[in-house]
C-alpha cells in the first residue's frame, strides 16, 4: 500500500508494501537512508513515526485514515516493533480488525496475545495465552486471532450486551458459527472472564441484522416476555411482503428494530423519502392481513422500556386471527445487508 513516490526507494517500498505502509528504520536504513535523512524526512513531515523505530508515509497515513483501518495499523506498527513471530493480534484490537462492533469505552490500546509472553506498555498490551494454530488467522497482512478465539476473548472482558452483540455481528457475517465458538471456550474454561464468555455464547444468534436487535432481544429475554423468532418472511397470495425482525406466531405481532441511521443515510443507494415511503407501504400490507406491528427504536429498549414491555405484554395476550390469508417461513440465517 505504500504510495507510488520517487521520494520512496523501491527496496523500502517492497518491505512496507505488505504492511500497509508501516516500515521499521533498519529497513529504511537498509535502503539506503541515513540517519540526518531520516530525520529530515520526519521533519517535513513526509514520514510520520508510528512507535520508536517504526514509520510510514504521510501519503500511505492519510489512505488509512480514509479506509478507517487506522487500528490495523497501528497494530502492525507495534508488531513491526516487536519483531514476535509468535505474536497475534487479540481482543478488542482483533474485533476492530475484523469490524466488529466494539464498545465506545473501550480504550484504543493495542491488544496481543503471545504464547510465551506477558507484556504491558502505554502502547500496547500483550497477554500469555496459547495461541494454537486453529486459533490464527490473516486478516489482509494483520496476523491475529481467529473470528471465534477474539470473540470468546472479548466476551471474558466487556459487558455481556457488549459481547453478544459482536457475537452476533461475527456470526451474520458468516465468520464463525456457534460450533467454533463453544470449541474456543473449551479452551479458554479456566482463563479469568470464562463463566461471562460462556453467557454471552449462549445468547448469540447469528439472525441479528443489527446492534438494536441484539438489544431488544436481550431486553426481551431479561424481562421474562416471550422469545420471538428472528427474520421472519411473511408470505401472501404467493408474493413475499416483508421479513420483519422479530415474529410472535400465535398473537401475530411482527416486531421491526428502527434505527434511526435506517432513514438518514440509508443503504442500497436510497433516498430517506425513499425508505420511509417503502416502510409505509410495508406496513400497511402487513396491517391488511391483520398482523400487528410494533417498532422499537433506541429508546424504547432504554429509556422507554416500561411502556413498551406494558404494551407488549397486553397485545401476547390478545391472539392473532383465526384465519389466516398469510403464511411465516422462519430464515435459518441473517441476511448482511449491502451498503
């Protein structure tokens, strides 16, 4: 990735070019470069120092500033330095990589699991874990841990909304399945956190299309309600008319996670106009067929919890009609959707 400059000598660019542009003094020495050059170019500001011996171009920052894979690097930055083979990327820093939902509190310190060491800096924190070889993974030129092992890590260490809702993520996106995630924690049932990851595994569900799902479920399931069936699609007179996020079958109420990102910048090249005159023809088809529709937004399952769990609890005990002009076909698995 390292940018096409003359000021750049070709043997330097080859080593920082399966880096993501993150190259280590030796090398630029290696090259060619010496010391009072190297400072001159820091100077300038045409090389911005990453860590201690560790640059990459103000060109190749500002690519990886535009792509949001900062973290990438400046993880691949503290490897560079450390120069341990053995060494993986982990934790809150693997979720980044592998862009997952992370929580806004958690720090931006670089995460890494070692086999043989146990490390703690203001750059960077490294556990002593094994670390076996289904266990690693590649994530462009990042070594780090694999999809199940950083979200059983993760799930020791952040409030369980927090890891489900990663949980979730991984799974809808096809990176690991319930099976790897129990095989992780077999490995990890004696590690500090083991009994947190454990909960948080089991209330994973790879139908989740969205954070505010993953919340509205887990609210669901810890208020005692019911639990509801995930992507749903309703059928009528051989045509589908939606897939509704949440299903209760016997009162038939169809539950939709509104965010309020789903009509200011929606996906799929739509307009906002678009998208709210496409969710009201939707549920108009739906009312037709004597469905019930609930919308949950942010609020709802925060602030507004007690008012919705009161109207919830009132429609699951009026059932749903007897005769039904519509059929439910329940989706094994989330649908990502496209930006």
């Amino acid at each position: 990735m390292i940018a096409e400059t003359a000021s750049v000598h070709p043997a330097l660019r080859h080593a920082a070019s399966g880096r993501m542009g993150v190259f280590s003094v030796a090398e630029a020495r290696s090259a060619g470069y010496g010391p009072d050059e190297i400072r001159a170019l820091r100077s300038s500001g045409r090389w911005v120092r990453l860590r201690q011996g560790v640059y990459t171009t103000a060109e190749d920052l500002a690519v990886t500033e535009r792509d949001g894979v900062r973290h990438a690097v400046e993880c691949l930055a503290v490897l560079t330095s450390l120069a341990r083979p053995t060494a993986v990327v982990s934790h809150a820093s693997a979720a980044r990589v592998w862009g997952w939902p992370v929580p806004r509190r958690e720090p931006g310190t670089v995460r890494l699991t070692d086999p043989h060491q146990w490390r703690r800096t203001t750059d960077y924190r490294m556990a002593c874990a094994p670390v076996p070889p289904e266990h690693r993974a590649h994530r462009g030129p990042v070594p780090l841990s694999s999809p199940a092992r950083t979200l059983v890590d993760c799930g020791r260490e952040w409030p369980l909304e927090d890891a489900v809702i990663a949980m979730d993520a991984g799974l809808l996106a096809g990176r690991t399945t319930s099976a790897e995630l129990r095989d992780a924690l077999a490995l990890a049932r004696h590690w500090p956190g083991a009994p947190r990851a454990v909960r948080a595994v089991a209330l994973a569900d790879g139908r989740a299309e969205s954070p505010l799902e993953t919340r509205g479920r887990l609210r669901i399931v810890g208020a005692g309600l019911p639990v509801f069936q995930p992507q749903v699609e309703i059928w009528s007179d051989g045509r589908l008319l939606a897939v509704v996020d949440g299903w209760y079958d016997d009162a038939a109420i169809a539950l939709e996670f509104d965010g309020k990102l789903k009509y200011t910048d929606p996906w799929g090249g739509r307009t906002p106009g678009q998208v709210l005159w496409a969710e009201k023809r939707r549920e108009d088809a739906l009312r037709s067929l004597d469905v019930r529709v609930v919308r949950i937004a942010d609020e709802d399952v925060d602030r507004g919890w007690g008012a919705l769990d009161r109207r919830l609890r009132g429609m699951l005990g009026v059932a749903g009609p007897v005769d039904r002009r519509f059929t439910v076909v329940p989706r094994a698995i989330g649908r990502p959707r496209a930006g």
